[in-house]
C-alpha cells in the first residue's frame, strides 16, 4: 500500500508542478461519462507464465478485450476524479502445458485525471493515476471445474492522447500501465509489485482508447 500512496503523491506533485493551461471543456464542475476500452488478437505475453518464450513459438486461438465505462468529474481546472467499474477478459491457450485458459477480471475503483499540455488546437496530452480492486478468475476451457480465483489490489499510471471532436466528444489514445502495481499473482499479466512498461511496444500489442461525452 505504501508503493500505492506514493504514486498519489506524486502525481498530485505533478499538479502544481507544470504550468496550467485554460480551456472551457475541463472547467472546474464538469462532468464527463464515457470509458476506455482495449482488444487484442495476439498478445504474446499471455502466453506463458513464469516462462520464457521460445523463438519457434507460435500462438493460436488468442484473445483479450477489456470494457472499462467511467465517470470524470472536474474538482479543479484540467484536474477530474475519475471512477470506474469494468472487466478484462482473455483466451488463450498456454505454452509451458498447451492448456486452454479463460481469465476474467472484475474491477472497481478510481483516481486522478489532469490535463497537463496542450499540443496544438484541440489535441491535448492528460496522465491519469488510479487505484482498482480486481476479482480474478482463471479457468480452464474445457474444464470449468479447474478453476482458480483471486481478489487483489492493482494501481496504475496511464498516458492519454486526448482529442476534443466538438459538440462535447472527447476521443482519446491510452497508453495503458507506464508504471503499474499489482499486490498478488494471478492477475492477468501474473506480476507481482511494480513494473515500468513499454507503453509504445505495449500499445501495440495490445491497444486502448477512450471515448467520453461532456454531460455539464
């Protein structure tokens, strides 16, 4: 937990720390509903667990997609509390034995949102720092008995490419996990503590975006 606090409190360092700029759409009091969302067909790191990858290797019948709806609320200008409640879903089949495994996880949670540069007319850049409690469940495919369950605590660090569309449309490009913290394994990606990412490699990999409408 103390690893947790203190991305929290850097990044609330963060706010004071980088020049501020205004823009009527992330006003203080506004109120945005929309969420993020990621699918994949091929996610090499899913893989294996506690393995490493064979250079002949070749992955089959290998999906993940996750829906993540979220609320933003504006407590200071280009600063939103964020909340979320969602779900990760993979399937694919695992090297080191050939199973074929579904894992779902449940998550609610929340965090912090700013908008920190703008880039050129209607292109901002924003980092959102957040915190989830995460119900994981992974099974086999063809054995629902084999199963294996976990509740657990992640934190994460996002990049966001944010793009204003007008009549109150915000399209955004999510670098997901710059930095990220999980308390126990399984998880989806099977680590434990924090780990700084690829997020360009990632994001290939295994692409996010978001999209949210301005309701005040």
């Amino acid at each position: 937990m103390k690893i947790i606090f203190r991305f929290f409190f850097i990044f609330i360092l963060s706010l004071f720390s980088i020049k501020s700029f205004s823009q009527e759409i992330f006003k203080k009091g506004s109120f945005f509903v929309g969420g993020d969302f990621g699918l994949s067909f091929y996610n090499k790191d899913l893989a294996y667990i506690n393995q490493q990858t064979f250079s002949n290797y070749e992955l089959d019948n290998a999906l993940r997609f996750s829906l993540l709806p979220k609320i933003n609320y504006g407590v200071l200008e280009n600063t939103f509390i964020t909340g979320h409640l969602g779900l990760d879903y993979s399937n694919y089949k695992r090297q080191t034995d050939g199973l074929s495994l579904v894992g779902t996880n449940y998550k609610i949670g929340g965090g912090l949102k700013y908008y920190f540069i703008q880039i050129i007319e209607s292109i901002y850049l924003s980092s959102e720092l957040g915190m989830s409690y995460n119900y994981y469940r992974i099974k086999q495919r063809n054995l629902p008995q084999e199963k294996q369950n976990q509740n657990y605590i992640s934190a994460y660090f996002d990049v966001n490419i944010d793009l204003d569309l007008g009549e109150r449309w915000l399209f955004s490009i999510t670098f997901k996990d710059l930095i990220v913290y999980n308390s126990q394994t399984p998880n989806p990606k099977h680590e434990k503590g924090m780990k700084f990412n690829n997020i360009f490699k990632d994001f290939i990999r295994y692409p996010h975006f978001s999209v949210f409408y301005k309701f005040l």
